[in-house]
C-alpha cells in the first residue's frame, strides 16, 4: 500500500516520444477488534471492522467451536471461558490479510435431557466459575462436573465471575433403544451461481460424532456441534449422514439438494437476413429462479427483446442473468445486413475472391470484360473466384426482401484510394472502452483517428484506442496513402451506458406499510441494490422492499450498475401517516396542533369543556387555539383509510414538574435552553428523586432562586437532576431535542449587532472545504451587553456532503469552551441546519465583537454547472445576564460551487472516531496513527494525557469519575476534538 506515479514513454519509428503519467494510490487493509468481553445467560459478542483497501472483504474465526457463524464480521460464542479466538481479514480484491484476536467468556444456563447409556452419564456446569454447587453428589466447590449412574431430575448452580449464580437443569433419563437422525435446511442463500447452505442436524438422542458426505466430494467429521455453512457449486446433491449415538446406536439418513442454478436462453431464430437493415429480435429465458435481467449490448437493451439497426455483417448477443441465483447466460445469431455492395476490389494475386451475403434462394453472376462485353458465369453460390480485370455483377434475392444486385470492380493493384474501420468494445468505469481498427484499401504512411469528442490519434499503424463516456459520438478516419490519395470513412457511435434514478417525491405510507420504487434511466440492466434504514426493510438489497414506517424518516436508495460501474442514488422523505392523539398544556397565550402536510382534506372541530362542538374555518395542516377542550381533525391521503386526529388541551397544570432539557420550562427543548444552563452555571441544589432523562414531567422541590425575566425556578436547568448546574446537562437537551426542523434564511432587518457568517473561499470546485466562521458584532456595531446566544446555522444540504463536516468553539469571543463558556449543538444536517448554542458561566456580559463558531463543511462530489450555496444563520436569540433579550441582525454569505474547479478536503482537521461512547473507561480510536491525546474535565482542567502509535489504539479513562470530558488529539500536521461520556 503506497502511493505511485506510473510514467508510460512511448517511441515511434521516427523517433518521436511521448510521455504519459498518472499517479495511483493503493489503500491499504486494517482492522479494529472489538472489547473482550463476558456474556452472562447469553452469547458473547464479538466483532472486527475493517477499512482501507478494496472495501470487498472476506472473514474467517479460528477456533470454529461455539461460534454462531465463523465467516461474518460479527459473531457470537456460546459455552466458552476465556477463550481466546483470532480472525483473519482477507481483501477479496488485493488478496490482503490482516488478523487480530479477541478473548471472551460465555457462561449459559444448562437445561439438558443426558441419556444414561453407559455405566454413567457426566454433569458439567462449564469451566470458569468461583464456586461450583454439585451437592449431594460432591461437596468440593472447585469441581465443575460430576459423574451420576441415576435417573431423575437433578438441580446445582455455580457462581461466575461478573455474572452471578447461574442455575442449570439436568434430566437423566435411560438411554433408547432405538435412534433416528434428520438433516434440515436453515437457510439457503444463492450467490455467484451457487449457494451457501446451513445444514443443520436433529438427533434422537446425544452422539458421540457423526460423519457428513456432502455428495461433491467433501467428507466432514461432526464433533456434535455441528459443520459450518457449505458453498456448493450449480447441480444437484444427495447429503449423507451417519452419526454415532452415546450407548453405541448408529442412525444414517440423507438429505437432497436441488439448486436452481441451470439457465438457458435462446434468441428467435437462426443466423438470418435483416432486411431493409433492421430486424425484431427476441429472447426465450428458462431455468433459475426466473427473475431474469436482459441486456443486448449492441442497442444497450433491457428487455427481453430489441431492434437491431445492422448496417455490416455481425454478431448480435443477448447476454441473460437470473438475479435470483447470480448465474449468467448468453446466446448470439449473425446478422447479414442485405446491403448492397459496391465494392473496388484490387488484383494483387492472380485472382481475387469476390463474395456476398449467404442464404439468398439464388446467385445470379455475369461478367463485363474491359472491352464492354458480358457474359454470365454459371457459378451459383455467393462466392466466386475472379481472374480477370472487369465488373463483376451478382443478383440475389433473400425470402421476404427485396432484390440486390451487387457490383464489384476488379482493377489492378494499388490503384484504388479507400478506407473504413470495424471496432470492438467493452464496458469500464461507467463507460466504454473502444478499439478501433482501420482496413486501407491500399498502402499507407498515416492515419488520423478523429474520435469524436475533441480529441484525436495519428499513427502508422492501423488502430487506435478511446474511452467514452455516456453520448453520440461521429467517429472519423482519415488515411493518407503512399500513392499520395487520402481517403476518409466515418460512423456514429452511441454510448447507453450512464445511470441515473429517480424515488418517488415524498411521500406517505398507508397502514405503516409502503413498497418502494424507483425510475431508471440508462443502464446495462444488471444492478444491486441498496436500502436504508436497512431495519425497516423486508430485504434492504432488493430491487422494491416492503417498508415497514412507523415514524417520519428519510429513505436513502443506491443503486449499482455491476456490468459498467456506474452508481446513482437518490433520497425521499416518508410519512407515516399515524393517528395522533395527543394531551397538550396551554401554558402560552396559544398553542399550535400540527398534521404532517399532504392531506387531500384537513377538517378540524372544537369540542369545549361543557360538550358543545363546532367546525374550524381552518382547512390546513396545522392551527392555532387559544381555549381549552378536545380538537379532532380528520385526515385522507390519496389511496389511505381516513385517519382521525386527537388533541386534548388542558388549562396549564401549576405543578411545575422538570421536563428534562427543558431549562427555561417554555414547553419546548431547543438550543435555547442551553442559554439557560449558562445563566445557572454551578449552582446547586435538591437533587430530582428518581430522576431520568426520559420525557416525561418529573416532581421536584423548588430551589432558592428564579430566573430574573421569566420567573422560572432554576431547578428546570438541573436537567439531569444531580443537583448541580453543569456541562452534563446539555445532555438532556440533545437527548430530548425538537425533531422537526423548519429552515429559514435571510437578513433580519433594522439597526442592531450582526451575526453574520464569513464563509472562504468564495469560490469552490467538487468535494472541496468551506471554512464557515460565525462573527458575532463588528468594529462599526459591537455587541454592548450579552451573555449568551442561540442560532441556526443553514445551508443546502443537497450541495453538501456529511463527510468531513466539523464544529468546533477554539478562538470563541465568549470565551474558553469546556471552561468559562458552555456550548451547546444539534445536528439537522439532512434538513440543512445545525442548532448552536454559547453561552457564558460567569454571569458576566460580553461587550466587544469576533468569531464565536468555525464550521467545515464540504461539497458533494455529484454537480454539474455553477451553483450559489448561501450560507446563513437564522432562529438567533440572544440575552444578557439579567436576561433581558438582545435584537441581532443575520448576515449571510454566498459561495460558488464550480464542478470545474479542482479542489480537495483540505486536512487540516483529523477525521478521528472513537467509540464506544458512553463508555465505562476503554475508548478504541480510529483515523491516528501517531500524535497524542489530552483529556479535559468540564472546567477546562487537564485530567489526562498519553501518546498515540501504531501499536496503542485505545486509551483507559477508568479512573477518572462519571462525567463528559473533552479529548484533544494532536498530531505533527493536524488535530481534533471529540466529547465522551465516562459511566460507570
């Protein structure tokens, strides 16, 4: 793994030389282990991510035993004490691989039927437990198993580190007489024309072993634990299995396996005539799964059938593939174009053969000497051999065309000054690839490929070679003959490949169901298929799933062309159309009731507290009320059941519960709230009996002071009631923010402080950063008192990718973030805006002005033409210490996005990920090499700090107590900043 510069130099006969370069880059392979672990009562986890290199990868788990399936990323084991397993990760591209290891332990109750075969039967609770209890039949703590030679229901349990006492169940019964064993199937999956299957076996009574014939050559020995998945190739199988059952009963069964991997297609006739130049021809597919994709790579086709336009002999293929099973096919037919020939055919030999078309019903050849006379040849085929100088004619006739007569002129060598090419083709990068071979009809010193697209090729030889993307293309050869002619031939070609898809527009789903669908426009017809959020669909690699909506979300769709490459996606939003029925407070002058919109009709009624009902003259999605009762509206969306909507509003309960994350108690979690936390910072008092971070109203004392305008006691900024005002409570602001999001931009007017947005630079190409810098005053209007403020920051989200987005508060106005200033965001990036917090802990205004926020975002790399991206804030709302709230004015800023210009992420900020989070201690970190990390408690205070290397990937913050702390990572070029939380 490195990077290259690969230099081609290339040197004619004349001595002219050409330099070409490239510079390639091969990415390497790694891989992260997930944390040892113990599973108690259950299976232990275990899991390898793996980056870099192809993205196409293989796995394989060593020891197999007890793993649930030993060739998948993630996997469990089962029955194990401190078992130690490593993995191998294999670049199924490169041929790379990597390994690691893991250690794990799985303590798992017993309840078990044990035959009584032999003299004895042995009980065993698993190894790896403190204290084993096995009484009456052994009273040594320290012996897992015990020996029995009775019948009947036996009962001990052990006690095992990190889980507890763990009881089992043991029946001892007498052991058969007889015994039976079946094999079933649990779960067949076709990929490449094969298909991997989970053979599974059933037995009447415990074996000792067993042995497995695959029937395709593969013989496996059966331990009781069963074999692994098995690949079997196309055909058809017979299973065999013996299995040696405890007290020595042997049982043989068989099992069949049919795969449906045969396929055959066949085109509707035989090698034919197209008259006039163009012939219908269709495609007979059997075999398989029947789920069939066709392409005809001549008119770049999809469907089972095309019209061929053929203008020279050739072969025309169909090319099928069951997507079911993955197996692929092919039939072709040549096609003789009828055209007529008027051909200039040179004696260079002492004779030349002349031939046309075969299959005409006759041939009718004469011959007209040099002196005019003519007499017809007896030949009756298509070809004939000429000796003599002169005009050659042949008529035929082919059934369903018309008649063609055919002329050739026989003249002497060299004399003739002509040229054309035939060409061949393969698909490559969402393109294809082109190779051109010219046929001069005499010498030559040149030719000169025009290929169409601006560009051309001079050689003195005979080929050439091109790639083409997507398009027309009028592709022209001009060849310059040693007799001093130049002859020229042209033919246009059309490239179908190129892929773009379009969902549906947002949309709703009836009854929490929705199947999806898509438009496609261009394509080979051969495709996988990608779905998200892949847990809502019925199968998230299909071509239309069955969605599963139980709340608003976004659908995110990739498709991929495999034959050409190319990849397109697209996105939408789904409602899901749910009744809602709501109890709400009218703490407020008024309320708002909001519907999702789309509803062909909204008919809203009142009913108030004394019963009486009447209509609403509103007939939009939402309304605003002022009086308590019950609000009832009812809903259709085209082709859904009507849906009736219920709101209750209540009088505003004076009992004043912590909401959490609601800080400044106005029925709403928004930054906002934040601002809050800065004005209580550090103050204290009675913790929340049972508190919890769930949304739900929570009783707790009133604390000394109110808030000074709104008269709201500081309790509600104890978020997380523990009693004290701190960074930690912003954490119920995020968990319990506002999932809806309205976007807004624009300049706020009057003559007030700006917020204004500084974005660089002005002008950017594809998947390049933008620096965004959120300036709070100026020198000509400076902020005169303020403590903190509350913005979002906007954008179009779809001239932007999530990748590479950051945020940080260094350099802050207000302040050292972490310290002196609390910071507060909530990402909407989808709906392009980040809610923003900052505020001050001090209690002390802010007068001045200067930046307060650094944003990077980066722009998508699937544009084409100029595009404005404004860039603004919008929501602001700022107070002082005394809260008393501060008129701004938004200013937002503009930059270009041009496709032409060529940039790249400028990495200034390190792409790191650390995980998990919340953690106990154990942080794992992904995207550092070498540098060095600084661990910052929540006033700023350095807690912790350790050096980074290839070797060291993980940092331990056991020791430090429950809290969120800052890590700081620094490396010699760049560095960045990531918030955890410790739980213990």
């Amino acid at each position: 793994p490195c990077t290259y510069e690969v230099v081609l130099t290339t040197i004619n006969s004349d001595g002219c030389t050409a330099v070409y370069s490239e510079t390639i880059t091969v990415g390497g392979l790694s891989i992260l282990m997930s944390n040892d672990t113990v599973g108690c009562q259950q299976e232990a986890y275990m899991e390898v991510f793996a980056t870099g290199g192809s993205g196409d990868y293989s796995y394989e788990w060593f020891p197999q035993t007890g793993l649930s399936d030993p060739y998948s990323a993630l996997t469990y084991a089962s029955g194990v004490h401190n078992q130690n397993y490593l993995v191998e990760v294999t670049d199924n591209v490169t041929g790379c691989t990597v390994g690691g290891d893991v250690t794990v332990s799985s303590y798992v109750f017993h309840n078990e039927t044990l035959f009584l075969c032999d003299d004895s039967v042995l009980i065993d609770l698993g190894p790896g437990a403190d204290f084993y209890n096995l009484a009456p039949l052994s009273f040594d703590q320290q012996q897992q198993s015990v020996w029995t030679d009775d019948t009947g229901t036996y009962v001990f349990y052990a006690q095992f580190p990190g889980c507890g006492a763990i009881t089992s169940v043991f029946d001892i019964q007498e052991c058969p007489s007889t015994c039976s064993s079946s094999i079933s199937n649990n779960g067949l999956t076709y990929q490449n024309c094969g298909a991997f299957i989970n053979l599974i076996a059933g037995y009447s009574s415990p074996i000792d072993s067993a042995i497995w014939d695959l029937g395709n050559g593969t013989v496996l020995f059966d331990n009781g634990s069963g074999i692994p998945t098995q690949f079997f190739e196309g055909g058809s199988y017979i299973v065999e299995l013996t299995a040696y059952h405890t007290g020595g009963c042997v049982s043989t069964t068989g099992y069949s396996i049919i795969l449906l991997t045969e396929i055959a297609a066949q085109i509707n006739v035989e090698d034919t005539v197209a008259c006039a130049g163009q012939l219908f021809l269709n495609t007979f597919a059997t075999g398989g799964g029947g789920q069939y994709a066709f392409y005809w790579p001549l008119t770049g086709s999809t469907t089972s059938n095309t019209v061929v336009s053929v203008t020279q002999n050739q072969w025309v293929t169909v090319e099928v593939t069951d997507t079911y099973t993955g197996c692929t096919t092919a039939d072709s037919v040549f096609v003789y174009a009828n055209q007529q020939v008027n051909e200039t055919v040179q004696m260079c030999q002492p004779s030349v053969p002349l031939s046309v078309d075969p299959g005409s019903l006759f041939y009718n050849w004469s011959f007209t000497d040099l002196s005019g006379n003519t007499s017809s040849l007896p030949e009756q085929s298509n070809e004939l051999e000429a000796n003599e100088l002169g005009t050659y004619t042949c008529f035929t006739y082919y059934s369903g065309c018309l008649g063609v007569e055919h002329t050739f002129e026989v003249v002497n060598c060299g004399t003739v000054c002509d040229v054309f090419f035939q060409y061949t083709y393969n698909p490559q990068n969402c393109g294809q690839w082109y190779a051109f071979f010219a046929s001069p009809a005499s010498g030559i010193d040149s030719l000169v490929y025009d290929y169409g697209d601006g560009t051309t090729f001079t050689t003195n030889g005979i080929s050439g070679n091109h790639y083409y993307g997507a398009g027309t293309y009028t592709v022209t050869v001009t060849a310059y003959h040693t007799s001093g002619c130049v002859s020229d031939y042209s033919e246009t070609i059309t490239i179908n490949n190129g892929l773009s898809v379009a969902l549906i527009e947002d949309t709703l789903a009836c009854n929490g169901t929705l199947f999806l669908s898509y438009n496609l426009t261009g394509g080979s017809g051969n495709y996988t298929y990608e779905w998200w959020p892949a847990a809502l669909m019925s199968s998230p690699t299909s071509a239309n799933p069955q969605m599963t909506v139980q709340y608003d979300t976004w659908v995110d769709f990739m498709i991929t062309d495999t034959q050409s490459g190319c990849i397109a996606v697209d996105s939408m939003y789904v409602y899901a159309n749910e009744a809602v029925n709501e109890t709400l407070q009218l703490c407020n002058d008024s309320l708002q009731l909001e519907l999702n919109a789309g509803s062909m009709v909204y008919n809203w009624s009142y009913t108030d507290q004394f019963g009486n009902t009447s209509q609403l003259q509103n007939f939009g999605h939402e309304v605003w009320v002022d009086e308590p009762g019950t609000y009832i509206c009812f809903t259709y969306y085209s082709g859904c059941n009507t849906i009736t909507h219920t709101f209750i509003v209540e009088e505003c309960v004076a009992n004043d519960d912590v909401w959490p994350g609601d800080a400044n108690s106005d029925n709403i979690v928004t930054n906002s709230d934040a601002l809050y936390l800065g004005l209580a910072f550090n103050q204290t008092g009675t913790t929340r009996p049972a508190a919890t971070l769930n949304w739900i109203g929570q009783p707790c004392p009133d604390w000394v002071f109110n808030f000074a305008q709104n008269n709201v006691n500081i309790k509600h900024a104890d978020c997380d009631g523990n009693g004290i005002i701190n960074f930690d409570d912003t954490l119920a602001i995020d968990f319990n923010y506002l999932n809806t999001h309205n976007k807004f931009e624009g300049v706020s007017g009057g003559g007030n402080p700006p917020l204004w947005v500084e974005a660089t630079p002005d002008t950017v190409g594809l998947e390049q950063a933008i620096d965004v810098v959120v300036h709070l005053g100026s020198a000509d209007q400076p902020i005169d008192s303020l403590h903190g403020v509350a913005f979002s920051l906007t954008f179009n989200e779809a001239f932007l990718t999530e990748n590479g987005f950051s945020l940080d508060f260094d350099n802050c106005a207000l302040g050292t973030a972490g310290s002196d200033v609390l910071t507060f965001q909530k990402s909407f990036f989808n709906d392009g805006a980040i809610d923003i917090a900052i505020t001050r802990t001090t209690l002390q205004n802010f007068q001045g002005y200067g930046p307060i926020v650094h944003a990077r975002i980066v722009t998508t790399d699937n544009l084409s033409g100029l595009h404005d991206l404004p860039i603004g804030v919008s929501n602001a709302f700022a107070i002082t210490a005394s809260e008393t709230e501060v008129p701004l004015t938004t200013i937002p800023d503009t930059v270009v996005i041009d496709p032409n210009k060529v940039g790249i992420v400028d990495p200034v900020e390190l792409d790191v990920a650390i995980y998990p989070n919340p953690t106990n201690g154990l942080i794992n970190i992904v995207g550092i090499n070498a540098g060095n990390v600084i661990v910052l408690n929540s006033l700023g205070q350095t807690v912790h700090s350790e050096s980074l290397n290839s070797g060291n990937q993980s940092i331990d913050l056991g020791n430090l107590p429950d809290g969120v702390y800052m890590l700081r990572f620094n490396t010699e070029e760049a560095s960045a900043v990531r918030r955890v939380r410790v739980m213990h």
